[in-house]
C-alpha cells in the first residue's frame, strides 16, 4: 500500500512539474514574441507589440534634419542589411557623432538630436538598428549584437574616413549598445568618446524589474522560462546584453546621463553603472525632474553644455 501512494505521489508530482514547465515556458515565449519579435498590428516592419501598444504609428514620424544627406548600408557579421543615414555639416569636418535610437524607436528618434551635432559641426550617421526602421532583423537583442553593429558603423566611417574622430551617442537601448560596443577590442582608433542617456545595467535586470513595477509579476521563475524561451527564439541570453560587465573594460572616454525622474529605467542603475566604468576618462550627469529618455528635451541648453563640454578635450 505504502508503496503504492509513493507511486501516486511521485506521478503527481513529475506530472505537476511538467504541467508548470510547459506552461512557463508558453509564458516565456509569448514574452519574448511580445517584447523582442519584430511586426505589430499587420506591419512585419513594426516595432514589437510591446512598443507598439503604447506608441501609435502617428507618434513615430519625425522631420529629418534640414542638412545635406545620402544613405548608407551595410552587412551586419550575421548577414542582415542595415540601413543609415548620413547627414553632412554646413563645413568640412573631421568629427563624426553616430546616434543610436532606443528599443522600439527608428534612426528617426535621433533626428532631433542630430539638428544640435550638425549645428556643432559634426557629421551624423544615424543607423536604423537591426530589426528597427528599414534594417533587416526579426528581434531586437537589447543591445547584444546591436553593439557589433555599431562597431563596423565606426570602421564603415574609418574606412571611408580615416581622419575621422568619432563619437557614438546612444538612449536607453541605444546607450546600452553604445556600453558594450565601448568595451569591443574591434574598436576603430578613430572612436574617441561615447555618451550614454538612460541606459540600463543590464537587459535581464531591466526586464525582471519591468516585470514587477509594471505588471506585478514576480521575475522568479518567469525571467528564467523567459530568457530560456529567448535562446529558443532570437538565439542569445539577455544575460548577454549587459552593460555593467562592458562599462568595467570601456575603451573610451564615457559619459553616463541619467533623469532623476525616469520611471523606466532606475536612476541607481546609471550610478552603478558610473561607479563600475574603468574608462580613462569619465563623467556622471544626473537631470533634475527628467523622465526616461526626455532629459535633452527638459533642458536642452544645459544638457547639449554638459556633452561638447565634456567632448571639447577629446576632439581635436
């Protein structure tokens, strides 16, 4: 008898655990195809349906700076083609700026940005980041290969270039593919600094702290089912995306922007990620009242003064 109920409990126990495993793992999939896939709403050229769902197409149309322009294109090392686009400066210059869009967004984000470099005298590239804009890509890596991308960006403007003095300027994704490429020994000697606005520490702590602060969710065990499902899928850990690892073998000279009101992405995690950057030359800029990815947009003056100051030594 006994043996027969350690028989039964046993069954119900495996039995339970695989019913718990296969429905986490649904879960984790659903999740990845939410957040990361690719195409929303009939549109296999949109943003994921996360993003989707809060940013209507209407939202996501910007005006190109008024600057003479041309695209680029290039093959990522996985064979996707990326598209860009190259703004020229009213002068002949030899510093670049490439400004890298957020998760979700379009090389036309950072065309606000762009006015302000161009104004300054720089060239901009402004990519369209895999699986975003008119690049090829089905998911978005939260930074992970975005960051080689950025990288042969840097040596497509060496090689045609090489005077170049190059600056990479990222936001919240964007920034932490700008933390990661810092730390690439393919960096081109040509890179000089990169300027980091909102970026967080890591894609699998941002996603688990989402989890929780938005959706009341405890990020134990769903992350884990989540980033299985994402190996599954898209082909990378989003232990992989992590900045905070990059930051402590920075190559250049970083600057960490971060709003003190930034609901998104926690404040702390910009700190901890100054804190821990072994760059040779580094600075912190804590925007008072600033939400996520809006501080350029709350104090212009006083956050464009903060960056070609901190630039100014650097650029010849």
């Amino acid at each position: 008898m006994k043996k027969i109920l350690f028989t039964f409990f046993l069954t119900t126990v495996l039995v339970s655990c695989a019913i718990l495993c296969t429905a986490g793992y649904l879960a984790g999939d659903y999740l990845v195809g939410f957040a990361l896939e690719r195409g929303s709403f009939g549109d296999p050229q949109g943003p994921p349906h996360a993003y989707a769902l809060l940013m209507p197409p209407d939202k996501r149309q910007f005006n190109p700076p008024d600057a003479p322009s041309e695209e680029w294109h290039l093959k990522s090392t996985d064979g996707l083609f990326l598209n860009a686009t190259h703004f020229w400066p009213d002068e002949e210059s030899s510093r670049w700026v490439m400004i890298l869009h957020g998760y979700g967004c379009t090389q036309q984000n950072s065309w606000f940005i762009a006015e302000t470099y161009l104004q300054m005298g720089y060239h901009v590239l402004t990519p369209d980041l895999r699986a975003s804009g008119k690049s090829e890509g089905s998911y978005v890596t939260m930074g992970y290969r975005e960051s080689q991308d950025i990288v042969d960006w840097a040596w497509r403007i060496t090689e045609l270039h090489p005077d170049a003095q190059i600056v990479m300027h990222g936001v919240s994704m964007g920034a932490a593919s700008v933390m990661i490429a810092a730390a690439s020994r393919g960096l081109p000697p040509t890179m000089k600094a990169a300027i980091e606005d909102c970026g967080y520490s890591s894609a699998y702590t941002i996603l688990a702290h989402q989890l929780e602060a938005a959706f009341g969710l405890p990020a134990f065990p769903i992350m884990a089912f989540v980033d299985f499902a994402c190996k599954k899928r898209a082909g990378f850990s989003l232990r992989e995306a992590n900045p905070l690892e990059a930051v402590q073998e920075a190559r250049v000279p970083m600057l960490f922007i971060h709003g003190d009101a930034d609901t998104l992405v926690p404040p702390t995690m910009c700190w901890e990620l100054y804190e821990n950057c072994h760059a040779s030359r580094k600075d912190y800029f804590s925007v008072p009242n600033a939400g996520h990815a809006v501080a350029c947009q709350k104090y212009p003056d006083l956050y464009y003064q903060k960056i070609f100051g901190f630039l100014k030594p650097l650029m010849q």
